[in-house]
C-alpha cells in the first residue's frame, strides 16, 4: 500500500509540474467559436483498478487498465489515468477520445483541461473524422468548439487527397481547416505548395489565400488567390497568375482550370510569352493533352518575323502547326496576307483560303484570289471554285492587272543580304496595263531583271495594235514597258476603216514604246508588210513589201515612216470598191481582238 501510495505521489507531482508546459507548447488559433460548448461537469471514472488520495487539498484518482472517462460527450479511453478533482486527467498508454460519436483521436498521451475543455494529446496521434484522418505528434483539441490545432508539423488525408503543413487548424463545425507554414497538397493529378490554404472538406474544396505553386501534368501553375473543386478538379484562380508550360508562359488575371479537359482557359488580360513570341486575345485556351494553344476573339501573335491578327488562333505544338477562324491578316516585313482562314501545313506550307489578298510591300503588288499555298520562298494563288485570281502590280503610272488559273511566285536571293520576285501565271492569263492588254498561256515577270515573258500563244494589244509571237518578252524601265520583243512568228495587225487591216509580219520583231505609245517598230528577219494606199481618207491600192529587215515609225497609231533594207520588193494591186482585200494578207493573219478581255473583266469580283 505504501509503495502504491509513492508512486501516485510521484506521478501526481510530475503531473502538476509539466501543466504549465503544456499550456505554453500549444496555443489554438484565436477567434475560436465556443457556441454551442458544453456545460462543465465532473468527470466520470471507471477502471478496473483505481486509487484515490488527497495530496495539498486535491482529490487524486489513478487508474488502471480499461480506464474509461466520460464528461458530458467527450468519452476517453485508456489504460493508465490520473484525474484530479474530477475535472484534469492525465491519460497514457493507447489513449482514444471519442467526442459526439463523430471524432476520434488517438495517442500516446494526453492531458486534459477539464474546466476548459482542451486536451493535449502526444505520441502518433490520430484524429480520425469521417472520411479524414489527421496525423500529427501534438494536438490540441477543444471538445467546446470542436477544433483541433497542431504547431509542430501535421498531416491530413482525405481519400485521396494529402495535405501535409507545419501547422494546422480543424474547425469540425465548419467543416474547413487552415494551413500554414510549407503547406503541401497532393493528389492523383496535381500537387500544391504554398504557405497558407483553407480547405472546406465538406465542399471538397480548396480556397487558396496566398501564393501557391501548382504542378499539374506538364503544366506548372502560380498565382495568389482562387478556389478548386477537387471532386470535380475545376478551379478558378486569381491575382498574378502565371502557367508554364515547356518554353511557353501564360498570364492572366483570371485562370478556369477544367482538370478533366485538362483545359486551361486566362480570362482578363491574358498574355502569351514564347521564347521571343507574344500572343493576346480576349481569351486564350491551353489544351495540356492535345497541347494545343488558342487566343480567341481579338487574337494577336507577334513573333520577330511577322504579326497574325484573327477573331481566332489555334496552334497545335506537337505539330507546329496553326490555323486561323475568322478573317485573319499576317503583316510581315516583306508582305500583308489577308484571308477568311489560314492554316499551316505539315509540309511546312501555309494554306489560305476564302478571298485571299496578299500585298508585296517591296514590289508594291497585291494579288487577290479564293486559295493559295504559300511556302518559304514559293506562293502559288488559284481560285478552285469560281473566277480568277487577280494581280495589281503598281507601276510607275497604271498598275498592272492580271487574271489566270494560278498564279507563283518564287522569292530569289541576288545576294545574302537582297533578294527579288518570280511571279509565273499559268493558263487563261489575262493581263492589263494602261492602254495595253496581254493574253497568253503562261505569264512570267522576272523582278531582278524588270522582265516580263508570254509564251503559249501570246498576243498585245496596245490601243487597236494586236501584236503576236511565239514568244513575247516585255522590258521594263522604271517599272514602265519600254521595249517589246517578238520572237518566232512575230506579226503586227493595226486595224483600219472598212474592216481593212494594215500589216507587219517578220522572225523578229523589237517594238519600242514610249509613253504608252507604240513609237518604232524593228523587223530584224524576213520582214514583210501589207498597207492600204490612201488618199484623202480613200483607199487606191494595196502595197505588198518583201524585205531582209524593215524600220518602221508610227504616229497615232498609223505608219509614218518606213525603212528597209537589202533588195526590199514590193507589189502595187489597185483598189476597187467591193474589193476583197483579204486575199493579199500575209500569212499566219489573225484578227483575234474576241479574244481581248474587257475593261470590266479586271474589276470583276472573285
């Protein structure tokens, strides 16, 4: 009995000593809720051995083994207890609180403040409250407010969800508990990291209320403020926010993160930053699987080599490739493109499509058609479905206007540091130039050299002169026509009165024009002419002129002058009324003007 006596004395003075310590290790959060807290009551004991004394004017109870104590709903368990004045005990040994049939706590030991109602629990303790567990190595727990405090490092799980915080404070009757210092929060899809967050559990939802980072897949994620729905891994989060993702970084003042789309949308401000890329919109979407980039509604990319503006761009990373929604413009150094939808090819190609412009800065030439195709150095423009793609090349004084089934234009470098224009036209090309109109085949301009090339049964026509060839070749000088060439087959067909056609016909012809007006004209090789001799605006006769090479002057349209060479012959038939004239005309003669295109036909609509 003695010996039983020491030890309750030992152990009651080791008690009372280390309550003061106790109180100082773990302080709850202030502002705690007490509605609703119990009324003070004395503790009840069972046991099933117990030892009572009186030490200093204290009633002390040590008890043994299936120690059970109850204080209104708080019912704890163990197997060694010391309790005095019915209202402190000290509990060890498999320590389990039970408070309201909801929460359970396990420990080590525990010291509990039986006025106040707080108990501090040490060991592994473990607060178990439905479907969350909290593990920790000192908790404080209020059983007036139900909540519980730890100051020393924690760990709360729920399901799958894994919280683990340097301190934390659990509000049972709030369903939430706040926690702070190198918080980190882990599921199956993300993990968080930040310093402080409010988790509503009966919500399962996260309020972030300080700077948090986010690795989600391959996305890293910060910002400052916003709430996640963890059952439905959505999210909406605020201030500074800021997404990485490989080189790519995207900010916003608002984030909606849709974790089942793995959809990312920035709404408010959203910026794009790409390595020395930028791209904003009213909207931008970041689709993490697919990796696929959109700027929605206003969208600008601005990149060193040009600036793509649309209602929509969508850029695919995998591929590096993107499409435009909407009328879209890419300005760069060299160019401005305009069309109803753009989109990048795997071959490296960008297709166009949908009243297509693309204006050449340098050249100061725009052509217009429904689709092309544009590679690094090559466009080509056609139109698949209704009329022709149109070129308005600025000229010194007309602009040049041509129509074809397609149109190429291949970028050519002279140096490292300049380069120049082909442009080909091919099939039905049809072209226009003040007063001078061509049609051909094939339609070629060479920039470098201000060469522009017509084979495939070329013809001109300047004013009412038809001119044709095998080959037509127009030089430029100061980006006007100053010189035309007739090769192989050349002919010149000035019409007349009275459906009379005067004639010029050779191997080769050189034509030179100044002004717009066809001023000398040189038959180098087996020239040959037909003219109607008139007086007084009547015709006498027909000429016939053979000669090796032949010069002739024009004014106003009608032969001036002329000069030959070698042994010219000529043959003089007189004129009669009814005469058909048309017997003398040279050979290869060919009246083609059904063939002219008409001034309307340029300005027609695609």
């Amino acid at each position: 009995m003695y010996r039983s006596l020491l030890i309750v004395i030992l152990l009651l003075g080791c008690v009372l000593g280390l309550s003061g310590q106790i109180e100082r290790q773990i302080v709850p959060e202030t502002a705690i809720d007490t509605i609703g807290q119990d009324t003070l009551s004395m503790i009840i004991m069972e046991a099933d051995t117990s030892i009572h004394v009186s030490y200093d004017d204290r009633e002390v109870d040590t008890l043994y083994k299936n120690v059970i104590l109850t204080q209104d709903s708080l019912a704890m368990y163990c197997n060694l207890a010391i309790v005095i004045d019915q209202i402190d005990a000290r509990a060890y040994e498999d320590v389990v609180i039970i408070h309201h049939d909801t929460i359970q706590i396990y420990a080590d030991s525990m010291y509990y403040d039986g006025k106040g109602k707080i108990a501090d629990l040490f060991g592994e303790v473990i607060l178990q409250d439905g479907t969350r567990r909290l593990y920790t190595s000192e908790l404080r727990y209020n059983v007036g407010d139900k909540t519980a405090s730890y100051l020393n490092g924690g760990t709360l799980v729920d399901g799958v969800d894994t919280i683990v915080s340097k301190e934390g404070y659990y509000y049972q009757r709030e369903g939430k508990v706040r926690l702070k210092g190198n918080v980190s929060f882990v599921d199956t899809s993300k993990v968080m990291l930040t310093d402080s967050i409010l988790y509503l559990y009966n919500l399962e939802q996260l309020n972030i209320i300080a700077p948090t980072q986010i690795n989600q897949d391959s996305v890293d994620i910060y910002c400052e403020a916003g709430i996640y729905r963890l059952k439905q891994d959505r999210g909406v989060l605020s201030e500074n926010v800021q997404v990485k993702s490989g080189d790519q970084l995207m900010t916003s003042e608002i984030l909606d993160v849709n974790g089942p789309e793995d959809k990312y949308t920035f709404l408010i401000n959203p910026r794009l930053f790409d390595n020395y890329n930028e791209g904003v919109g009213d909207t931008i979407v970041y689709y993490d699987q697919d990796d696929i980039l959109e700027l929605r509604s206003n969208a600008v990319y601005t990149s060193e080599e040009e600036v793509m503006k649309a209602p929509v761009i969508r850029y695919n990373k995998k591929t590096d490739e993107y499409q435009t929604l909407g009328r879209a413009n890419i300005d760069t150094k060299k160019s401005r493109i305009k069309a109803n939808d753009i989109t990048s090819e795997a071959d490296g190609g960008t297709r166009l499509k949908g009243s297509v412009e693309i204006y050449d800065k340098e050249s100061d030439a725009t052509v217009s058609g429904q689709e092309a195709i544009k590679y690094e150095s090559i466009t080509k423009i056609y139109n698949p479905h209704k009329g022709q793609p149109l070129l308005n090349y600025r000229m010194s004084s007309d602009s040049l206007l041509l129509r074809s089934d397609s149109l190429l234009f291949i970028e050519k470098y002279a140096d490292t540091d300049s380069s120049y224009q082909d442009l080909s036209a091919v099939n039905n090309v049809k072209w226009k130039n003040g007063s001078t109109l061509g049609k051909s085949g094939y339609f070629k301009f060479n920039q470098k050299d201000s060469l522009i090339v017509m084979t495939d049964n070329p013809i001109l026509w300047s004013d009412s002169t038809q001119l044709t060839a095998d080959t037509i070749i127009l030089y430029l000088k100061n980006n006007d026509v100053h010189k035309i060439s007739l090769i192989k087959n050349a002919m010149i067909i000035t019409p007349d009165k009275g459906g009379m056609y005067n004639q010029i016909k050779g191997a080769e012809i050189e034509n030179f024009v100044n002004d717009k007006e066809l001023t000398k004209s040189h038959v180098m090789t087996n020239a040959e002419l037909f003219y109607m001799i008139k007086e007084e605006e009547s015709y006498r006769g027909v000429n016939l002129t053979k000669s090796n090479e032949m010069i002739f002057t024009f004014d106003d349209d009608e032969i001036s002058k002329v000069d030959m060479t070698g042994q010219p012959t000529s043959n003089m038939y007189e004129y009669t009324k009814g005469m058909d004239v048309s017997v003398y005309n040279l050979e290869g003669f060919e009246w083609r003007i059904k063939e002219r295109p008409s001034e309307g036909f340029f300005i027609a609509n695609l």
